[in-house]
C-alpha cells in the first residue's frame, strides 16, 4: 500500500525524518578558515573520501544519474549556483557533490547542521555555510559566498528549505534566496530531481537534469532581478518535474482544515 503523508503548509511543512534541536550561528563561528592544516584535511575529506563515498552511495542506493551535464561547460571557468529540489537527507547532501567533477560544492545549510554535537568542524570541512540571523554573522557568510564564487568553486541553494521525501511536484518558494547570485553577478543552474520506476523494487531511481545557464539582469532593480531569476529557476524545475518524474512512492494530500 503507498505511503500518503498529509500536509498543511507548502512552504514550512518538514518531513525530514531528523530531528535536531537548532540554534543559532555561534559568534566564534568562522566561516572562512586560514589554518593550513584544516584547508589540507578539508581538501582530502572532500576529494579523496567524501566525493567517492558520494557517488557509490548515489549510484547504489538510488541509481542516480545526471542529465544534461554539458550546459555546466559554459562556465567552466567561473563560480555559479546550483538550485536543487529538497527531497532527500543524505542524497541531497551528496548529489551536488557529483553535479560536477572539478569543482567543490558548498551548501547552504540550516544552523541546525552544526548544531549536531562533535560534527560541527566536519560539515564545515565538507563545505557547509550555516544561515546566519544576525548582522554580524550575515556579513560573514556572504563574504564566505563571495570567497566561494570568486574561487571558481559552486554553491548549492535548496530554495524549498524543507525536505518533503520522493516529492514529485516543485514546491513554490521565495525570491529570497536569490539575492546572492544578483549581488555577485554569478551564473544559476536549476537541477531538478526527478523519480522514475526502477525495473526491479518499489522504490524509484533518481534521474537529475540541468538547466540553465540563468543570468541575473543588470537593467533591474536587485529586488526585481532576484524575482526574474527565481521564476526562471522555478520554470525550469516546474517543466522538468512534469515531463520527467513518472513514479510516485509516497502520496502527499494536502489537509483543506487547518489544524485536520
């Protein structure tokens, strides 16, 4: 019998099966590391355990393969977003990793991700940018995307924020976090992650598609320019989803009454 999960709220409904107490960026958080030791670490995690790891995980437990990688060859030579679909845990922490080959992936996360006890300097290590909420740390953080984009390497924005598992649809999201890739003039690519019937198992495989280039307009205001790229982003994702994912393992109804 299929699984049917009921929801009330598109935008902050969370069905992620963790659950982690979080907290706020702490203010001796560095979000930019010197330490030639924790930069050599960083480097052999990412590269020689996490990307490997990644790809047998990927390609194992979802069967996962990426379409229409090529249009990434465009800017090859320049930092870029990448705006993915919020459907898994550990696979949409893995899948960026193998969008592309060269560059290292940097996600931006929940605080709640460094506020799991004794992994903090690891998902750091890994690439992970926690939200910050204060001015200070806002600074910060943008300069650490900003370091990021101007070193040729990749930034990977959930725009839905909430994980909802096997989601066929693309849930409707804010032009809010659009306002990096306008503020550094950076490229934006759409991977939308579609669900199709494997031949053997009930559970679908994952098939990934590229989209874009997407340039932010300089002739508008910032505002204007972030709702432009998210409608381009959100179209791409919109008219993938509907051609691609053909499998739906778990139902999601949404409940009419609040509170039902």
């Amino acid at each position: 019998m299929k699984k049917v999960i009921y929801y009330s709220d598109e935008k902050n409904d969370d069905f992620s099966p963790l659950t982690i107490n979080a907290r706020e960026v702490p203010e001796n958080f560095s979000y930019i590391s010197k330490n030639v030791v924790f930069k050599a670490v960083s480097w052999f995690l990412y590269n020689i355990i996490c990307r490997p790891i990644a790809k047998l995980y990927l390609n194992f437990v979802f069967l996962c393969k990426f379409k229409n990688r090529k249009v990434l060859k465009q800017v090859k030579k320049q930092g870029y977003f990448l705006y993915i679909n919020h459907t898994q845990t550990a696979a949409d922490a893995f899948l960026p990793t193998c969008v592309m080959d060269r560059k290292k992936n940097y996600i931006v996360v929940s605080p709640a991700t460094i506020s799991i006890p004794g992994i903090k300097n690891l998902v750091k290590m890994l690439g992970a940018v926690p939200l910050a909420s204060t001015y200070k740390k806002q600074k910060e953080m943008i300069n650490c995307l900003d370091s990021v984009i101007r070193k040729k390497n990749v930034v990977t924005i959930y725009p839905e924020a909430h994980i909802w598992p096997y989601y066929t649809k693309i849930r409707e999201f804010s032009e809010g976090s659009f306002i990096y890739p306008v503020k550094f003039n950076a490229p934006v690519f759409a991977v939308t992650n579609c669900y199709k019937k494997r031949l053997i198992g009930k559970k679908p495989r994952i098939v990934s598609y590229v989209d874009g280039p997407f340039y932010p307009s300089k002739d508008l205001s910032r505002k204007e320019a972030m709702i432009e790229l998210k409608d381009k982003v959100y179209n791409a994702m919109v008219e993938r989803s509907e051609k691609e994912s053909n499998y739906e393992y778990i139902t999601y109804i949404k409940n009419e009454k609040k509170g039902e």
